[in-house]
C-alpha cells in the first residue's frame, strides 16, 4: 500500500468517526458575527492554522478549497461570499465529501444566511484537480500538503498554480519543521498521513513553491505546533514542529526572483527628506516599510548606517515594496 492509500483510510476513518486533536491549530477558529459553526464540523477541524484571510477576500473570488475535512473552512469561505457555487470543495476520500455534506446540511439549519449551494463539491484529487485553468481567484488547502513527498508536492502545488487566474493567491496551512527527520520517522506512512513527519524547513518549503513559478509569497504566520518526544515516538532528541500561514501569488516571476515576505522592515532614521534605492524603493524618515528578503539584501548591502532592516518576524500582514 502506497503511502498515499494510507492517508486515504485514515482520512475515511476519521470522516466516519471526528478524532478531535487528530490535527491541532493554535491559531484561533474565526468566530464571525452571525456565523454558527456546527459541533461536529468543530470536531472535525483538521486543519494547521488558518487559510481565512477577508483581505483575499475582496471582489466576490471564486474560491478552491483542496482537502475539504468536515467542511469548516468552507463555511468561513462562504460567509464571505454568500452566493452560489462560489466555494468548490474537492476531496479524494468518498466518506470526507459525504460526512461534509452532512455537517453543510446542519450549517444550513443554523445560520439563515447559509445555502447548501453555496459550496459545490467534487471528487477528486489535488494532484489531478478536476476544476478548469485559470478559473480560481483563490485557492486553499490546510495541512494536506504537508502529507506529500516532494514529486505529489510538486505536482499538487502545479495543479493550484494551473487552476488560478493570474494574480490569484493560493493560501495554505501546513506544518514545518527545521530539524533534520529522521529517515524512520520520515518514512513512517502514518505518521505521515498525520502530518506529524512530512514537514520541511520552511525554506524548502518556499522553494517548492517559487519553483512552480508563483513570484510572491507571504508568510503571514508562524506559530509552535507539535513536539516528537522519545517517550512516545522513535526519535533520540525532541523535533520541534510548527505550522506556518502562507499565501503564494500567481505574479509573473521577477527577473531577479521571486519576492518573498518573512515580515522584515526597513526603517529610514536620516536626515535627508527621504531614502530613495533608485529600484523602486522610497523610505520617508521613521515610516517603517514591509520589504520582502530580497530588497531588505540589497538595502543591507548598501551598508547605510541610517537604514535599520528589522529581523524576519514571519507575520507579514501586506503593503510594502514589490
Ligand atoms: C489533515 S485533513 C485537513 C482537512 C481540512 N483542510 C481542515 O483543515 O480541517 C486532510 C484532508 O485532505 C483530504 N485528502 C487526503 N488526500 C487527498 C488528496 N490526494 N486529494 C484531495 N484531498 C485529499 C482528506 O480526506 C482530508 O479531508
């Protein structure tokens, strides 16, 4: 059995009866005004962190939501959008989609604004999505990616990539981790269908991405997840996971790379009336402005002693230079 059959029977398993805490988030559930999440869609919260952002969310988008669980992101999804067939849930395993179904039926009958059609579901696979190119504004997937070695990851964030309309942004949740895995654990097929040791460093895992051609990516959140400890697993030391909130934009590639947040800031302390790089940046004195890692290198190459560049805090929250 491939690894992949694995992740489909424990997903079945947990469809047919919630396993509460089978993923974790720290990031708390948006509790929207008007918005009354069904018990069992909360018990079946398998996601990382969150894919929901209302700054994506403007111009009524046409949301893909891979990996769909017991539907509760969808739901958020569709809170924003509120018509029909706006959110397109896709999910390989038979008895998720059905169990969501399910759960969408009791979200109906708790919240007036809510219509079943709202959220079109599908069968189907992320590495083959059945959804048509360049039709989505916003695509999502919350700690399914991690699951996937690095050809299926590859492939899966090629299908998101095919499915956007330029410029559309895929937000995603997934675990990652910055230690070595050990190759036991690594290869541990359950232990990878729940997203406990698939993770990569979050570098590799922007290289993924940029790789597959999306020439903006935002790290929007960091946060502590899950520790591997050698009372309970077959590790010699402690591995530290923790789950990151990114979104990668469908921009053209710039000719000298892709323009990554990790929340640096420049900030201008000098004299003069302004900063200007002569590339497109303009700093007024003491207006910190976002920048991604690739200007925040050339600024700091510059070797001004009146340019302070602030440190990676992985919560970018937009603007900026590129
Ligand atoms: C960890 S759960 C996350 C569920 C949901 N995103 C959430 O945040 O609660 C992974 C989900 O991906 C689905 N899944 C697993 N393999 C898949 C594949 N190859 N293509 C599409 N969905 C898949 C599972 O059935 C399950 O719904």
């Amino acid at each position: 059995m491939s690894y992949l059959e694995t992740t489909h029977d424990l997903y079945k398993e947990a469809a047919l009866t919630p396993d509460v805490g089978l993923c974790c988030t720290t990031t708390p559930i948006w509790q929207l005004p008007g918005l009354d999440i069904p018990s069992r869609m909360l018990e079946m919260n398998y996601g990382c962190g969150s894919t929901i952002h209302p700054r994506d969310l403007v111009n009524d988008p046409t949301v893909l939501y891979v990996g769909v669980g017991g539907g509760m992101e969808l739901l958020q999804f569709a809170y924003f959008s509120r018509r029909p067939n706006a959110i397109i849930g896709v999910d390989v395993v038979d008895e998720m989609l059905a169990a969501s179904k399910e759960n969408f039926i009791q979200a109906e009958a708790l919240n007036l604004w809510f219509k079943g059609d709202f959220v079109d579901l599908r069968k189907g696979d992320a590495l083959n999505l059945p959804v048509d190119n360049e039709s989505i504004d916003v695509a999502a997937q919350n700690c399914l990616f991690n699951i996937f070695k690095e050809t299926e990851l590859r492939k899966a964030l090629e299908e998101m990539y095919r499915v956007l309309k330029p410029h559309g942004r895929l937000v995603m949740s997934d675990p990652t981790c910055e230690q070595e895995m050990p190759d036991n654990i690594r290869n541990d097929e359950r232990l990878r269908a729940l997203c406990l040791s698939g993770s990569l460093p979050l570098k590799d895992y922007i290289k993924m991405i940029t790789d597959v051609g999306f020439g903006t990516v935002e790290i929007r959140a960091k946060r502590p997840y899950r520790i591997l400890s050698p009372n309970k697993y077959d590790v010699n030391e402690l591995i530290y996971i923790e789950s990151v909130e990114v979104c990668a934009i469908k921009d053209p590639m710039p000719e000298d790379g892709p323009c990554v947040f990790t929340g640096k800031t420049a900030i201008y302390f000098g004299d003069e009336e302004y900063f200007d790089d002569k590339k497109g940046h303009t700093l007024l004195p003491d207006q910190p402005l976002p920048i991604c890692d690739k200007t925040a290198g050339a600024l700091a190459s510059l070797d001004k002693k009146d340019i302070f560049i602030s440190e990676s805090t992985f919560f970018y929250d937009g603007g900026g230079c590129c």
